[in-house]
C-alpha cells in the first residue's frame, strides 16, 4: 500500500492518474483484488480484515483526491498561460471609411437639381473641339480660349475643360425642354493654392420655347439653391463675361468665413464668388441647330464649394489623399 500511495504522489499529469486510478480503484484494481481476498478470510478475523482495508482504500482516495485537485490548478494555470494575451502587442486596427470631401460636395449638389427633376447627363473627359469651344461660342483664335489653359492631344482632341461640352451632346441629341447637370471631372494646365490641373463641375442647363424661362428663374433657382448649400447667406448677381451665355453673371454668396464683415478669404470684400451663370448666347443654339428656344445655364465648382463647406484652406490638399485630412470626415 505504501508504494501505491508513492505512485499516486509521483504522478505527474492527469492522464498518468487517470490509469493509476484505474489500476488502484478500478473493477479489476487491485483494491477489488483484495477485497476478494475476504471470502477465504477466516470469520473472526473477517472484520478487521475488512476494517484495515477499507482505511487504507479511504487514505488512497484521500491522497488520490488531493493529487488530482493539485494537478487539475496547475493545468488550468498551464491552460491560462498559453491563452494569456499579450496587451503590448499592436492589435488589428479597424479604421472606418468616410466619403470624400469632393464626393460628398457633389452628391449634395446632385441631390438638389435631381429634387427639381432636373436630368443627370455625363460625357466623355477626352472631347473635340467643335463640343468644348467653336459650339460654345469659342471660335478658333477667339481670346476668350486663354482663359482655359487646355491639354490638347496630338489629334487636336483635348481633355474637356469644362463640363459644357455635354451641353452641347444633350442638345445635339433631344429636344426641348432640357432640364439637365452635368457633374464631372475637367482639366486645366494651372497648378497653385486655387487650381489643380483635374478639378470637378456641375454644369447646369434648362432650355425650353422662347420666352418660357428667363433669367428671373435662373436668379430664383441660384438663390435658392445657395441656400440649401450654404444656409442663410446673402446672395448677389454681378455683372460678368463668358462666351456662351449673353448676358452673364457670377454669383457670390456673403462670406461664410466673416459673415460679411471682411477676412482673408474673401480679400476683406465681404463677398466670395461662387458660381457663374447667364442666359444662354444664341450662337450656342444656332450651333446646335436650335430655333426659338430661350434658356439658361450655370457652372458650379466642386472643389470650391467644399472648401467653403468644409473651410479647407487650400484645394491641393484635396487632392493628395493624406489620411489625417480625410479622416475629419467621418
Ligand atoms: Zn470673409
């Protein structure tokens, strides 16, 4: 008996004592064996025999008991060491998209004319000239081309520099009414704290029977549709000059950055320009075939727009895809 207890001491894990429990307790054990042994014991001597067997079954299983508890912790310890997470490791980062500044500019503008049914049509960056000047009233060697520094290809194609060209494609293709924008990329060789050489337009226009719309529901829409960007800013029409619309008129709201009063921004005017727009020139009709139709058209810098939303001081920066800046937007 006192080697068996010495086993059971010795053992070093829970399967080892698993047999050794199996060898000592078992039906075939060797306590079972020895409790056989009762039958040929002579009768009086019958219960101290099984008296002295069953104390020394009771101080195995009490040693066997305290074995088993004192292996099962240190297993459990083994189990919780292996599983221990280590917190000085660098885990999984998980980082949250957000829409970009530009993009979400332009949905926003999108929504607007889209909740006044206006249509959204798109074109081809890589135009011809007769779509992105000569139909738009920019003859060759008119200098009104210089305003728009253009990347032309060897063919003399060109990428677009604005988005009227799809103008042109929409009245080339349907006839009136139009109500339609035109949001897209256009490109321009200028390159400082205002222009970036790839930069983004909504282009707007509505053309119907002569007489139907005028410039009072160009003004109508514009205001209105400034105030939806920007809240409740003043808004003003003055006097300019494109080509492709007689008259024409930029747009500025009161700076958003002063409240009107004059900062940096708005060069202490009070004002900033917005957007341009006028009633469209009949030359542009007339080169697209059009007769007796009247209407109007306006042009909306994206990236202007969301530099004044989101007050980003520089446009390049829009442009570069530094995390830190696209992150404020989430
Ligand atoms: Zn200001």
């Amino acid at each position: 008996m006192e080697e068996l207890s010495i086993k059971i001491e010795n053992c070093t894990n829970l399967d080892e004592l698993e047999s050794i429990r199996v060898e000592i307790f078992g039906k075939k054990g060797i306590l079972a064996a020895e409790f056989g042994k009762l039958k040929s014991v002579p009768p009086a001597e019958k219960k101290d025999f099984a008296k002295n067997l069953n104390d020394k079954k009771s101080a195995l299983m009490e040693i066997f008991e305290a074995k088993k508890s004192t292996l099962e912790s240190q297993a459990l310890e083994q189990q919780l060491k292996s599983e221990a997470l280590d917190v000085s490791l660098y885990g999984y980062e998980q980082t949250k998209g957000a829409i970009h500044p530009v993009k979400d500019t332009m949905d926003k503008i999108i929504d607007y004319f889209v909740s006044l049914n206006f249509a959204v049509e798109s074109g081809p960056l890589v135009e011809n000239d007769f779509n992105n000047f000569e139909a738009l009233n920019l003859p060759k060697n008119h200098p009104a081309r210089e305003m728009q520094d253009t990347f032309f290809f060897a063919d003399k194609n060109l990428l677009r520099t604005h988005t009227s060209p799809v103008q042109v494609r929409t009245m080339l293709n349907s006839d009136i009414p139009i109500r339609m924008i035109a949001p897209g990329a256009v490109f321009r060789r200028d390159y400082d704290l205002t222009h970036t050489p790839m930069f983004h337009q909504v282009e707007g226009l509505v053309v119907d029977k002569s007489g139907v719309v005028s410039f009072a529901n160009l003004k109508a829409i514009l205001t209105d549709f400034l105030h939806y960007m920007f809240g409740d800013v003043e808004v003003r029409f003055r006097p300019s000059f494109f080509p492709f619309t007689e008259p024409s008129t930029e747009v500025d709201i009161s700076c958003v950055f002063c409240d009107g009063d004059g900062c940096r921004v708005c060069s202490h005017t009070g004002w900033l320009e917005v957007l341009g727009s006028g009633v469209v020139d009949s030359n542009v009709f007339k080169a697209v075939g059009y007769e007796n139709v009247s209407g109007y058209a306006f042009g909306i810098g994206v990236e202007r727009f969301a530099m004044l939303l989101h007050k980003i001081p520089d446009l390049r920066t829009l442009f570069e895809g530094d995390i830190r800046l696209l992150e404020q937007f989430k």
